[in-house]
C-alpha cells in the first residue's frame, strides 16, 4: 500500500461531470413531482384523445389529429420549459436552495444549462409518449423532421427565458398564479386547440406573434402541410428566445 493511497483530494469534480450530475437530479426531480406530470403528460395527452375523438372544435378538412397534435406537442413544450420550470424555480428561490447551490463549485450559469438540459430530457419523453397516442389516433405526419427539432429547440429556449424570468423577478406564490394563468391563456388563445382563424381578424395579428403561436403554427405547417421550413415561425421564436434569455440574464435574482 503506497503512502499516498488514502490522502484527501479536495477540489470540485470536472466542470461537465458536475453538469452532467445535476442535469439528472433536475431530472429526476421533474418526474417525481405529481402536479408537474399532471401538466407536463397528463393533461396534453388528455386533450390529444379528448378532442381528437369528439368533434367539439372546428379543425377544418382532414383528420382532427393532424391539426391537433402540432399543437399539443408545442404545448407540451410550454408546460415544461416555462409553467413547470418557472413555478419549479420559484420556489427553490424562495427557499434559498438556489443561494445554496450558487455557493456550491457548480457555476451558477452551469446549474441554469442543467436545468435546461433536464427540461430538454422531460421533452424527449413527452414528445415520444404523445407521439405514440397520435400515431394510435391514426395521425399521419410529413414534412422536414430537421424544421421541427429546430422549430421545437427555439420554442424551448423562448419559453425557458420567459419562466425563469418570471422565476427570478416575482415571488414564488405570484409565480405560481401568473404561470398558471398564463398557461391557460395560451391554451385557449395560442392556436394550440382553436385555430386562430376563428379569432377577429384584429385579435389574429397580435396572437399571431406569441410564442405559443408561432410554435403550433410552425409546427403544424411542417407535420400537417408539409412545409419545409417556416421561416416567419423560427423568427418570431428566435425573436422572444432572445428577449427572453436576456432578460432573465440581467434581472434574475438569486434570493
């Protein structure tokens, strides 16, 4: 046995192992959390099956679930990326976890990059757990699988800006309600379920640059019609990602 067999080596584990270490336990955290299934899993695919089967909404020519299904994949991407990881930080800022953790060797913006990864992973799941029920509605879609990973990552990092800003500048119970709120708003007037043309031609022009809508949207041009890549939709995306992004980069506080 060599004399230096039990000497302590202090020091923080590598930059991406310690990111790799939090990314799971985000991870993890997200997929034991009862209410945060319930808005991630439960009640997209709810309204996938609900409204695919009962002709209650207008979705105009073909099968229900081909309008149906871009919008309920961009929804699945807003209560994860902004409801549930907004309310999700709130909290942990209201309780001083996020203090702690920013006192810890993991660098604060590389805690941020894990809880981005994490919702990345809830994403994956939710996409494939969706797309299996469309696929067993007898949905059948088309068009550039490139369009939609890009259409699906920047309407990510739109609604991930917008929640931890909300996260970082409001406290934890106005974050609970606001996200709640907002979440609902959107559902109903974000063309995820109702098209936007049954809306006034003046309400179309002012829903028609919210994230929500420009993600569904995208979405459905490429999976329903076949488009290749929906240019105005990634710009109005790219557009609130970097409002959004920046803003919580200058305004979040920590405590």
């Amino acid at each position: 046995m060599s004399a230096g067999t039990y000497t302590p080596r202090p020091g923080a584990a590598p930059l991406p192992r310690m990111i790799a270490a939090q990314t799971a336990l985000e991870t993890r955290m997200l997929l034991r959390n009862g209410e945060q299934l319930l808005l991630t899993v439960v009640i997209p695919a709810l309204l996938l099956v609900l409204f695919s089967a009962v002709d209650v909404v207008d979705t105009g020519a073909g099968e229900p679930v081909d309008f149906l299904a871009p919008g309920v994949l961009a929804l699945a991407v807003l209560s994860t990326a902004f409801t549930g990881q907004a309310i999700a930080t709130g909290f942990e800022r209201r309780y001083g976890v996020l203090k702690r953790l920013g006192a810890s060797p993991l660098p604060r913006w590389a805690l941020m990059t894990a809880k981005t990864f994490a919702v990345l992973v809830t994403e994956v799941l939710q996409i494939v757990l969706l797309t299996v029920i469309a696929f067993a509605l007898g949905w059948s879609p088309q068009g550039n699988p490139f369009a939609v990973l890009l259409l699906l990552v920047l309407g990510t990092a739109a609604f991930s800006g917008l929640g931890l800003l909300m996260a970082g500048t409001l406290k934890a119970e106005a974050t609970l309600a606001a996200a709640n709120l907002v979440f609902l708003l959107l559902l109903v007037g974000g063309g995820v379920i109702v098209p936007l043309e049954k809306f006034p031609d003046a309400a179309q022009s002012v829903l028609g640059l919210l994230p929500i809508a420009a993600l569904s949207d995208g979405l459905r041009d490429v999976l329903q019609h076949g488009a290749s890549t929906p240019w105005g939709d990634l710009g109005i995306l790219a557009g609130w990602a970097a409002a959004g992004l920046g803003a919580a980069a200058r305004f979040f506080r920590w405590e």
